[in-house]
C-alpha cells in the first residue's frame, strides 16, 4: 500500500524524538513493560470484527502483531513517527496503508470503528488532544483505547534530575474525554517497579527503550538541555543508590524503576 513520508516536515523536538526511536534498534528486547501493556490493550477492545482499525504511533510494531492475529479489520491505516519503522509495519500487516509522520499534525482520516495507541501519545506536544482528534476520527459507536503514562512514572529519575515528560493526571484525561462527548469510559492504572542491578543499567535500559534523559519536560520553562557530565552522573548513582535501593529475595541490593501506565477505553456515541 502507499507509503507517506511527511518527515521533513516535522518540528525539531519530533525530530529528536523520532531519532531517539530509531537508533534503538534493540526495543523489543528491552520494552518488556510496553508489550505487557499492548496485551492490557487488546483486552480493552470490544468487537474482534473491524471496519476501519486506525492505529497511532505504531513503534517497532509491538502493538501491530497483536492487532493483526486477534482483529479483523476491512482496512488498516498504521501511523508512526519514524520512517525507519516502514517495512517492519508493512510486513505485519502487507495490506494497510502506513502513513509516516507526525499524528497531531497529519490527516489520518475520519470514520474509522477502532483507534488504538499503545505508548506514543505522550510524546504529544499535547496529549490530551488526542482525545479531541480521535473523537472526530471515530464514527458513532466505535472505541478510542489507548495507553499513556502517569505523573509518577519515571519517579525516580524526576527526583533526582527533574528531567521528564509532562503527563496529564487522571483525572485530566477524564475531563478531556468527557468534554469530548466520549461515553462508557474506562481509566485503569497498572504500576510496574522493574528491577536494575545498578542505577547506570537503567539509564541505559532508557536508552534502549527510545527515551532519553538529556529532554527536558515540553512544559519546562527552562528549555537548557540537560547535559550528563562525569560528576552528575556519579552523583546521580550514589543519590539513587541512597534513596531507591532495596535488597531483593536473593539478598542482592539492587534499584528499581517504576512505570505507571494508564489504560484508558471510551465509545463515541
């Protein structure tokens, strides 16, 4: 099906971020909680029958697979940020339309029955109006699910540098899909505290994952880009060992890192 590349046409921060995605090449190995949550997904969605699956910031495809062995779809229209994604996604699902490019920007059509997106929509200029576009992407009686993180994710990281992504609260996407006439709305939280051997492991576990920890939150007022230096980094090991350390069932020490992810489910009347 035809490809649309729109990437020279993305701003400078979805460049960076696209960038960021593409060079981790090993996601899937490491992006465990991700594939946990696409399965939290596929259990939201009501009907296996599809007229139109619209599926927004599609990734490596973890989300894709799921979609194309458990929904059928008349037809498929699969967004994503980075270009290097193109060939994976065609080949999950060789009859859908991949469309390139920035989702709160680009036209991604109207009427579809299903809208899903698994861990992209916080990486929005604005997230919550996914909520508005994906209410007039959507026909009467089709399903919005999608999944996003919580103001505690990443808590450990926020503390100790202040650096990461702004998330709406839950009730600010309760609001945002009320106001948008959404009905039968569902938000579930699911926390994941996963386990690292050394707080240097989960930085570089971030890496791998396509997030980086030099961004500062969109909404800072502060746009100076956070910069690891020798001294902050062994700081931030010893401040991170002192505060979030704890002895496992094996009497290891070792550090966490928490991911709280928000599911969310709505029906456009």
């Amino acid at each position: 099906m035809t490809t649309f590349d729109t990437a020279d046409d993305l701003s400078v921060r979805k460049q960076t971020i696209a960038r960021h995605f593409a060079n981790a090449s090993d996601y899937d190995q490491h992006a465990s909680i991700q594939q946990t949550v696409c399965q939290y997904l596929l259990d939201s969605i009501a009907h296996t029958k599809q007229s139109s699956v619209l599926e927004v910031g599609a990734g490596t495809g973890q989300m894709t697979r799921l979609l194309a062995d458990h929904i059928q779809g008349q037809y498929w229209l699969i967004n994503e940020l980075c270009s290097e994604q193109t060939a994976t996604l065609q080949s999950i699902l060789p009859t859908a339309e991949i469309i390139i490019g920035d989702a709160e920007t680009i036209d991604l059509a109207e009427n579809h029955s299903l809208i899903v997106s698994a861990n992209a929509v916080q990486w929005f200029d604005n997230p919550l109006s996914f909520v508005t576009q994906s209410a007039q992407r959507l026909q009467s009686g089709g399903q919005l699910v999608f999944s996003t993180f919580t103001p505690n994710n990443f808590l450990q990281i926020k503390t100790l540098t202040g650096q990461g992504l702004h998330y709406p609260d839950i009730d600010e996407w309760q609001l945002a899909l009320d106001s948008a006439g959404f009905e039968n709305i569902e938000l579930l939280i699911r926390r994941f505290d996963l386990p690292f051997p050394t707080p240097y492991a989960i930085l570089k576990h971030m890496k791998l994952t396509g997030v980086s920890t030099n961004q500062t939150q969109v909404k800072s007022e502060d746009t100076q880009t956070f910069v690891w230096t020798k001294s902050r980094l062994q700081q931030f090991e010893s401040d991170y060992w002192q505060h979030f350390s704890e002895v496992d069932e094996t009497g290891q020490l070792m550090v966490n890192l928490t991911y709280e992810v928000l599911i969310i489910s709505a029906f456009k009347p």
